[in-house]
C-alpha cells in the first residue's frame, strides 16, 4: 500500500520554513508498513492544488494533506477539497463546540467570524478532533482511496497522526510488518564501506534491501526488510545483522533507533550514573546544544564553557598564557588543558574539549584551517585526537562535532 503527502503552502515553496511534517508523516506511516511514493509541494493556489490531487488518486492509496487550514482568504484547501468531491462545506459542531472552548479557555476574547468558519468542513468528512487547534482533521473517501487533510501546524499535524489517522488506518487497512535497523559506523567513507561489504550486501534476500546514510565522519546503514510474515521478518533481520557485524566491528558505533548519537550517549551516561561537560572553542557551543536539545539531559549534561576567544580560555577556563604561546591555541597541549579544566569545573566524569581552526582565516593559531583538535578527559586519563576536516567552515565545525561524539561514545563504552 502506498501514500503520497501533499503540503500546501507558499512559505515552503520560498524557503521560508522547512517543511518537516513530511518526514514525521513518512516515518509514523513507514513503522505501519505504508510506503510513501511521493511527496510534493504546492502553492496556496487552487488549479495547482486541484492537479496535485488528481496525480496522488492515481499515484497512491492514502493522500494526507497539510496545511491551507487556517482563518485568513489565502487557506483554501476546504475549499478546494469540496470541489474536488463535489461537496459543499457544512457547520460541524463539535468542531465549532472545540474552538469556543481553545478561546474560553485560552483565547479570552470574542470569536471572530472568521474563526467560527474553521468549523465548516465538506459533508463528505469525517471531522479529525484537533485538541490543541482551531482547525480540524478531515477524512474523505473516494474510490476506495483515502484522502485525510490535516492542519500545518507541526504539533496539531503530529497529534492528529498519532491520536487519528495511525488507529483509523489500522481498523480498516491490513499492512505489510516493516522492520528497520540501522547501524552506526564512524571512521571509513561510503565508497569504502560498501567495497568492504560488497558481497553480504549482494546477497540480501528479495524482501531486505540496505541504504547508505553519509554524513559529516559517519556512514548510517539502514538494513529494511517488509513482508506480511512479521516472523520471517524478524528472523531474516537479525540472520543478516549477524553476519554483518564481523565486517565492520572495527568502526561499528552502536545501534539507532529513532535516537541521534547523543541521545544514545545520554542513556548510557544515565544508565551508568555519569556524567559529562563541555569546553568548546571551534565548535561554538553546537556539542552542548545537542545535548540540551534532549529532555531529561541535566541528568548526566552538566554545563558548558564556549572558550572561543583566546583570551576565554585564559580567563574562564585558567588556560596559561605560557602554554599558548609556546603550543598555539589550537594545539593537543591547550585541548588537554581545555578537557581537564572542564572536567575539573563542573566535577564531572567526562569531559569533551574542541580547539581548531574552522576558517575561514587563521585566527590566533598558525593551524591550517580545517584543523581541530579534540580531547576527551575522564577522572583517569585524557586524549586527544587531530584531524584535518577541510576548508568549508561549516563542514569542519559539523565533522568536528560528530567526531567528539564518536570518541566520548568509545571511551564510555569501554567502561
């Protein structure tokens, strides 16, 4: 079974937000083994909407819609919709019932008419209740396709997946078991990893196929397997890992699930009762934000200095002038330092430091740019590595940020 997303709106289209309720939308359907067949953007333009839905009835068997929903004239999906079914849009009333109660409750003010339109609704539908929305959810049929139209807004689209469209779509849908597994591996490129596991990789039964997830100094590969037998599935994926895991043992990283490598760090840092802290210079602060973007992260993130003066790290993180100008500032000598300082300050069990050269100048150091050291310190012991990330800034800071976590990760895995 197959599913095509449709978003609307001209803010995408100009780059104005990135459109990430497509991917939330292909990961929820892809674990109920629906397979998205395309995904496409249009304008806030009724023609273009109109041939949108007639490609996706032809393409798909699921059509979800968002955006387009909103109070003002330029939201004219329901408008759209009706025509398209030949419909006209009728007052629902537990969805006018639902917005007076959002502007009782935390509007306090009059209902504008143009709020009270957001309960119209074509009468083919079935009304999606939006808990935390003025605009609700619609369900239509046609020919035995579903279309589901859906609100914009990332967390009202998100609740009426979880809460409506993935139950409704089990009770009247058989699906396809659809496993993934992905795993990490840091250190060999792309081209290399898949001339290493050529072989294993061709011999992959029908149902199983395997992706290649570069990114900045890590490969992700995701191992798929779909069939209507959830066994076979199950047996296969694991017969397959198997088999695979002596091949790259030597840069395999870890499993992910829906985790980021500092998620998976942080369970391991909780799960061992450790914690861990920051002194970053060429990466600005970018490893603390990683691991405050995670909730429940005060439990093993302790804090962090962004040393990215010179004169910071002297001052803040007690650095010596002597050691600077006789190492650089972008040395293994100063990232020790960084490390230990920062180990020391926050009485942490690990510490991440960063100093290097992301460019586009020199700066303080005579470093090449695209140089960078970073430094893990334990209670025991630190080291550094150093790297040569290139010349594009941005590149080098991302690399650099991957790299820290791919060595806290094997210096908490050893314990």
């Amino acid at each position: 079974m197959q599913a095509e997303i449709i978003t609307i709106g001209d803010e995408i289209l100009i780059g104005q937000i990135v459109d990430t309720n497509s991917a939330f939308i292909s990961k929820e359907l892809n674990k109920i083994g629906v397979s998205v067949y395309q995904i496409t953007s249009v304008q806030d333009d009724k023609e273009h909407i109109l041939k949108s839905l007639r490609e996706a009835e032809e393409n798909a068997d699921i059509i979800i819609i968002t955006g387009g929903l909103g109070p003002t004239k330029d939201d004219i999906t329901k408008r759209t919709l009706a025509e398209y079914f030949d419909d006209t849009l009728v007052q629902s009333d537990a969805a006018l019932k639902n917005i007076e109660h959002l502007w009782e409750v935390y509007i306090k003010k009059p209902l504008a008419q143009v709020n009270i339109d957001q309960a119209l609704v074509p009468s083919k539908s079935t009304v999606l209740m939006n808990k935390y929305g003025s605009a609700p959810g619609m369900w239509l049929e046609k020919t035995g396709k579903v279309f589901i139209s859906l609100p914009g807004v990332p967390f009202e689209m998100k609740a009426l997946i979880e809460d409506e469209v993935i139950p409704r779509l089990r009770k009247t849908h058989q699906f396809p078991y659809i496993k993934h597994t992905t795993l990490l591996t840091y250190g060999l490129g792309e081209s290399s990893l898949a001339a290493r596991i050529e072989e294993w990789e061709d011999n992959l039964p029908s149902f199983m196929k395997l992706a290649y997830l570069p990114g900045l100094g890590r490969v992700r590969l995701r191992l798929s397997a779909k069939d209507m037998d959830k066994e076979l599935v199950e047996t296969e994926m694991q017969r397959q890992i198997d088999a695979l895991l002596p091949q790259i043992e030597d840069i395999f990283a870890g499993y992910e699930t829906d985790d980021s490598i500092e998620a998976l760090i942080g369970k391991q840092l909780t799960h061992l009762g450790k914690t861990v802290a920051t002194a970053e210079s060429c990466t600005g602060g970018k490893i603390a934000e990683s691991f405050t973007a995670i909730p429940g992260a005060s439990k093993y993130f302790k804090g962090s200095v962004v040393s990215y003066a010179t004169e910071a790290k002297m001052d803040v993180l007690g650095i010596s002038k002597q050691l600077i100008e006789d190492q650089s500032v972008v040395s293994q000598q100063v990232a020790e330092a960084m490390a230990k300082s920062a180990l020391k300050l926050f009485n942490t069990d690990y510490a991440i430091a960063t100093t290097g050269n992301a460019g586009p100048d020199k700066g303080d150091s005579d470093a090449e740019v695209g140089t960078v050291f970073i430094a893990i310190a334990t209670k025991d012991q630190v080291y550094t590595e150093e790297f040569n990330f290139g010349n594009h800034r941005i590149k080098v800071i991302g690399k650099a940020v991957n790299k820290a976590f791919e060595m806290l990760q094997k210096e908490i895995l050893k314990k």
